[in-house]
C-alpha cells in the first residue's frame, strides 16, 4: 500500500513552496469529474495553453479534456475514436479514448502524479532538496519532468538511448536533467541499475513506475472510469463491452482493466507484449521497436492474477501501420476500402503503442469470435506527433509511399493477422508469470518473498487496498490546498 506518514517538515516546505509558486493540486475525484474543479481555475485554463508550463495544467491530467491546444476545457466524456470494421476487419466494435490532450501529449502525465502527489503531500518528498527521478521507457519520465515543473521541483530523466529524438528534445527543455541508458525500448535492467547509481546521492528520490503503487492507483481510479464512461456513451442496446487490451509498459494501465472487470464481470483483459520480446508468453526476450512499452521483466505492478491473456505483437505491424496511418497516400487508400474520410485523417491519434493497442483488440476479437454486439476497449496513450522522426526514418527505409504500399500495409498488417502468439491464462499460467517478478524484484530490487507473495495471495490487502486509497490520497492533497491558502484567489 502507499505510505502516507507525514515528515512534518519537508510538508511545510512544500506548502511555502506551493505558496510561493502558485500552485493548487487537484483530487483524483476533480480528475474523474472535472465539472468539479472550481471556477476561478476553469477561467485560467480558459486563456492556458495546453502545452504550457503553468501549475494551472494540473487540472488537465484528465482524460476528458477539450481537444483543443489552447483555452480547451472539459467534456462529459472522454474523447473518444472508434475503428470502424473496414479498417480492422472484424465484425466486434473497437473504441479507444485518446491520449493526445493530455498536458505532454501523452496519458502517462496521470500516472507520474499518481507517484509523486502522495509524497508531495506529505512531505516525505521535500521540494527545496530532493530532486524526482524518474526511469522510465519514454513517456513516464516525460510526464513525471512535467509534473516535477509545474510542482516547482528539480527532476532527473532516465529513457533508453535508441527512443525517439523527439522525446530528448522535448526533456531537455524540461527536465534539469536527462540521462541516456545504453539499448532500445526493452532494456529496463539498464534502467534500473542507473537508478541504484543515483541512490548513493542523498538528495535524489526514486519514482520507479514498475513498483510505485501510485501508478496503478490513478489509472484504476482515472482511466478505468474514463473506459466505462465511454463504453456507457456510445453502447448500443445489445452491446457489452466483451474485452480490454493494454501493452504492458510498467503495466499501470492494467489497473484500469481491474476496474472494468468489477463493473462488467463477463470482460476479458488482456496484456499486450512484442513478439520480438515474449517474456510473458513464453519467458522470451530481446529488443524490439514498440515504443512506450518495456520487457524482459514483469512489473511489479502488474496484477497477473487478475489477466486472461497475453497477446505478441510484431513490431513490424506497428512500425508499418505508423506509416499508413500518417500519409495522405494511406489515408486516401483507406478512404478508398470504406473508412470515413474524417476518421482516417484522425488516425494520427494513435502512436506506435496505441497501434499496438489496437491490434491486440483485433487478435482477441478474433480469437474469442466476438461479434458486432461485443465492444473492445483500450487507449492511446500518445499520437503520432512523437514519432515524426520515425516516420521519417520509414520513409528513407523503404522508398516513397503510394496506394500499392498502403494496400499491403493493410492487408498484411491488419487484415490477415491471426489468432496466433497469444495464450489464454490459466491459473497456472498466471503462476508462472506472476513468479517471474522474483528475477527483478527479489533477487535485483530488494523486496521480499512475502511482499512477492502476498501479491499474490492477498489481494484484499493489496490491490484491493491501493485502488481505496484514492479517498485518503484526495483528503491529504485537500488538507495541503487548504494549508497553502489559494484556493478562490486566482485570476
């Protein structure tokens, strides 16, 4: 469970910090329904540009913000955008809710402040010595650099060296500081032994999102509401939201599936994985080009009892797919086989893991038979503006675009994917990937076998437990707010 013990002063500081600096930090509950944020902050953000450093932008880690890149403010749904059958190629409904208007760009923004509000609010982090560390795979430590401004604290980035040169770009600007570990997307080892190095500097404090249970704890209360309220928005009469697909990464967006199957029980959740790198399916390993997500260990986060099936994606599809989804070439062929115009051109939503995303969708719905009256969610949880270099990269490797190109992208990448390299979990299964976590996190990271088990067999007083947590989590960034003294005094 997360640590709520007060360090009286490192929390004084950081009142006198946020005083100082302006800052109001909002509830999980303004998160899920932001119709409760106050006025004076909603005129703020009326004139606030989304992309702005400003404290104001707290209030955008939602996932129903406005679609609009300055002075947007909330709707009564998520933002939504649904694949139509001409695209996929199967007969059930697929809805993603979008990750693009999130302050960065990018949902993982929520759960960088689902690690860093708690020790914020209690002093535990002290924002005039600590410095917010934050390992990452590519969007986390973009979320968590952004959040470390906004809350006025010094934050160091860790990604992999081969991410995309727009993530670095965009650090270096925000960050105070951004180091580069050797390998690609799965080489999170490299990660966390860079993070055991910073230890030994007194003034630095981890925010691991492959163990902080934060993490889970905002995308169980956060997303996983936003899926429900946007299954209820565009449900038919017959319909039931049959499954859920998420590519692992640190596995906090499984938490949102956690939600889902208490609302809806019949629901399948399943986990996404590259096939260049099947630790969950078969122990595999390797690097791969999926970027946002991260292998060769299971998160410690990842609540493995509660997963129906695991779902290898090739990397090859999500890289062709980028390229088909980001042309007009691709986009006026699309047109051409029956998708709408105006959703086609929406298609740069979704970023290389949100395509991975999807195409986890079409394999269960493939593999479970669903029909037209079974509905699949998942996310995007960046766009395709982060990968304008790769795009780019794609082009210089295979020549120029044209509607031939596009037809095989569609046809090879989508439409004849099969229900192969995914396996549906059983008890033992689970077992057996649950137990990987003793590699990483027992043997590596310094927790114990009764943490390892409990995990596992006490779920009540684990995950359980976490997602809870939110009501207390609110009522301590409540006794902050009003220990600050700002609310009602912005203009």
């Amino acid at each position: 469970m997360i640590d709520f013990t007060v360090n009286k002063e490192g929390l004084q500081h950081n009142i006198e910090k946020a005083r100082e600096n302006g800052i109001i930090i909002p509830t999980i509950k303004q998160m899920q329904h932001p119709e409760l944020i106050p006025e004076q902050i909603k005129e703020k953000l009326s004139h606030t540009g989304l992309w702005d450093v400003d404290p104001v932008n707290l209030f955008r880690i939602t996932w129903k913000n406005e679609p609009k890149e300055s002075g947007g403010l909330f709707r009564e749904i998520p933002n939504i955008i649904e694949l139509p059958s001409a695209l996929t190629g199967v007969k059930a409904r697929i809805f993603a809710i979008v990750g693009k208007w999130f302050p960065t760009g990018c949902h993982k923004v929520g759960a960088s402040f689902g690690c860093l509000a708690p020790r914020l609010v209690t002093g535990q982090f002290d924002a005039t010595k600590h410095k917010a560390v934050w390992p990452s795979t590519g969007n986390y430590c973009r979320g968590g650099a952004f959040n470390s401004k906004l809350l006025s604290c010094d934050s160091i980035a860790i990604l992999p060296a081969e991410m995309s040169r727009e993530r670095f770009d965009w650090l270096s600007k925000i960050a105070g500081e951004v180091i580069a570990t050797p390998g690609c997307e799965s080489n999170v080892k490299e990660i966390f032994d860079k993070t055991w190095e910073l230890r030994r500097r007194p003034e630095v404090m981890i925010f691991n999102q492959f163990e902080e249970m934060g993490n889970p704890l905002w995308h169980y209360n956060v997303t996983g509401h936003a899926l429900a309220d946007a299954f209820e928005a565009i449900k038919g009469e017959k319909d039931r939201f049959a499954g859920a697909c998420f590519t692992s990464g640190s596995a906090g967006t499984m938490s949102a599936g956690d939600y889902l199957k208490e609302q809806y029980p019949n629901l399948k959740l399943g986990v996404g994985e590259a096939l260049q790198c099947p630790t969950i399916l078969d122990n595999g390993f390797g690097g791969h080009r999926i970027e946002g997500i991260g292998d060769k260990h299971i998160p410690w986060i990842h609540n493995v009892k509660n997963t129906d099936m695991v779902v290898d994606i090739d990397d090859e599809d999500s890289q062709r797919l980028l390229r088909l989804f980001n042309t007009p070439e691709g986009i006026d062929y699309l047109v051409s086989v029956g998708v709408e115009r105006e959703l086609a051109e929406q298609l740069s939503l979704l970023g290389i893991s949100g395509i991975a995303n999807l195409l986890c969708c079409i394999k269960m719905a493939k593999y479970y038979e669903f029909t037209e009256n079974d509905v699949l969610g998942t996310v995007l949880t960046d766009s395709a503006d982060m990968y304008q270099s790769r795009i780019k990269e794609l082009a210089e490797m295979y020549g120029e675009y044209d509607a031939h190109k596009a037809e095989l992208d569609h046809n090879l990448h989508i439409l004849n994917l099969k229900d192969d390299n995914m396996l549906e979990l059983t008890y033992k299964e689970r077992k057996r990937v649950h137990n990987l976590k003793y590699y990483t996190w027992v043997e590596q990271q310094g927790r114990t076998v009764e943490e390892l088990n409990a995990l596992w067999y006490d779920t009540e007083n684990t995950w359980d437990a976490v997602h809870k947590q939110a009501e207390q989590l609110d009522e301590y960034i409540e006794a902050f707010n009003k220990e600050v003294g700002l609310i009602g005094s912005l203009s």
